[in-house]
C-alpha cells in the first residue's frame, strides 16, 4: 500500500477518484485539494465516513493547502474546467493551462519526488504544462486518457458483439482529441481480432461513437463531462503503479523519437510500474493508421504551440 495519494480538484472526477482510492485501499492516505473552501474538507470528511460502512481505514484529508499534499506518491491532477456542450477539449487550452501553472507550482513545491498523473484537459497539452512547471523527469508525469478511450471502445465492441466486456482488448493510440485513432487490428474478443468478428462499416461506427464518447456524455449532463469512466481508469493506472504490476496500459507520454516524434506528449502503450513509466512500447503501423495518426499528433503539436506562443506574448 502506498503512503499517501493526493488528487487535486474535488470536482466530480477528483472526488469519485479519492473515493474510489479508497475504497480500493489503494494507499494510507488520501488528500483532497480544491481552490473552493469546503468542498475538498466536505468530501474528504464524507468519503472517511464511509469507511466504517465499506470497511477502509483509509485516512483522507481535504484543504485549500497544498501542505496537505506533502509525501505524496502519486499526485492526480484533475483540477480545470470541464467542457460544456459544444465545445472540444482544446477550446478549454488557456484557462486551464493556468490553472494547471499555479498546480504544478504546489506540487513541484511539496510533492517533489511523487509520479504525476495528469487528467485535465485538454489532457496532452496539460501534460505538456506539467513537465514544464515540475521540472520532474518524463517518466514521472504522464497522462490519463488512453484507458478511457479504450474502455469506450472496449464497451461499444462488448456491445456490439453482446459478449462480456471482459473478454474484450481495445488498443487506442494518439492525442485524446476528436482525432484519437482506436485500432481495431490490435483490439481483440479473447485474442480474435476484431476485423474477423464485425464489417468494416460496424467498425467505423464504432470508432466514431468512441471519438465522440466524452462528447457525448457531455451533451447528456450539459453541466460538466464524465467522470465514472475516468475516475475508473486512473485507478487502473495508480494501481498498476503502485503494486508495480508492469501492465501495459495507453498513456498520453513524453515521446523521444518513438513513432518518429520527438518532445510531445502522445498515447501510446506504456508499461507502469513503481517508477511510473518504464517503458514504451512501439508496434509497426500501416500506412493508413500511421496517417491517422499523424493527424492526432499535428492536433498535439498544434496546442503545445498555441501555448508556446502564449508564454512568449
Ligand atoms: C472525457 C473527458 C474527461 O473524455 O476528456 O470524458
């Protein structure tokens, strides 16, 4: 068990996630940091009282400090505004790209030796910001995204095929933008690839429903986007990290000349384990998915630009 997890931002995703740490016991601590007096001292308090009910003794602890935060192993960024409907991940760039600054700052500051862990959108621009301001090594900062597109695409094929999500893989690579490119030569139903079990077209579909999976929960709640799934799938990265399980897992990182990109932070499979990332893995791609992939770096690149022009303005 680790000693202590942070989660900044007690919004939907940051409170379900502290909840989720410990009801998975997941570590000893859990702290609970918000820019809004109240709401991370009220969760905390309400999540610890669950405890006796669940049967965790995990210890949390909500603030406006970030002192609350210090021995932190892993510190979860979900702090920034979610989108509202109409809007792409990428309209949310600046202002959460501040946010994401003063964060950093705390977390650099009393958190120094903790595995980051990014969730804020839009995710691999703020992961870009996260490195930056923390000056920790790349292997220590790294982005939630890929286990949540691939959980979308893993239940769409479920669903689609009325098989157990169980038994399915999903393999989704690139930016966690509308261009993210799920591949279906690598997603398998109990090892079948899944070009063997469903058209061309059903796949297609599928693919465009999971480009537009947080859009369209977003469109449903109107006032905020999801938060079960992603909550869901940082846990699966902490826990792999923190019992140092080596999965292999799709994570927004910072590539250095793998896929030929060098300095960006793209998804792509990475193992986790006690160092945070440990490796990444690379795979061959065909011409078409190599372009659809370029296509979801340009959309990176592009941000991390806009934001480069903003810090030299
Ligand atoms: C989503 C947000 C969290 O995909 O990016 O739902």
């Amino acid at each position: 068990m680790l000693h202590k997890i942070a989660v900044i931002g007690a919004g939907n995703v940051g409170a379900t996630l502290a909840q989720r740490v410990a009801e998975a016991e997941l570590s000893k601590h859990v702290a609970l940091v918000d820019v809004v007096e109240g709401i991370p001292e009220g969760k905390a308090l309400d999540i610890l009282q669950s405890g006796p009910v669940y049967g965790y003794d995990t210890q949390l602890v909500g603030g406006t400090q970030y002192n609350i935060i210090e021995n932190s192993d892993i510190v979860v960024i979900t702090a920034g505004l979610p989108r509202k409907p109409g809007m792409s991940r990428d309209d949310l760039l600046e202002t959460n790209a501040k946010i994401m600054t003063d964060v950093c700052l705390n977390v650099k500051k009393y958190a120094p030796n903790a595995i980051v862990i990014v969730v804020s959108n839009p995710l691999d621009a703020m992961c870009h910001v996260a490195l930056q301001v923390t000056g920790f090594p790349s292997n220590r900062v790294i982005g939630m995204a890929g286990v949540l597109d691939s959980a979308r695409f893993r239940t769409f094929i479920a669903e689609a095929l009325d098989v157990s999500v169980q038994d399915v893989q999903a393999f989704v690579l690139g930016g966690h933008g509308d261009t993210m490119v799920p591949l279906a030569r690598f997603s398998t139903v109990a090892g079948i690839p899944l070009p063997e079990l469903l058209s061309a077209e059903q796949l297609e579909k599928l693919i465009t429903r999971t480009r537009n999976g947080g859009a369209e929960i977003v469109a449903y709640l109107k006032a905020g986007s999801a938060y079960y799934a992603p909550s869901a799938s940082v846990i699966d990265m902490i826990e792999s990290i923190a019992k140092d399980k080596k999965r292999i897992l799709p994570c927004s990182v910072n590539l250095n000349g793998e896929y030929g990109v060098k300095g960006l932070y793209v998804g792509v499979p990475v193992k986790l384990g006690k160092n945070g990332l440990e490796q990444i893995i690379e795979i061959k791609l065909t011409p078409a998915e190599r372009e659809a992939l370029e296509i979801s770096i340009q959309d990176v690149a592009s941000n991390v630009e806009k934001l480069k022009a903003k810090v030299t303005a």
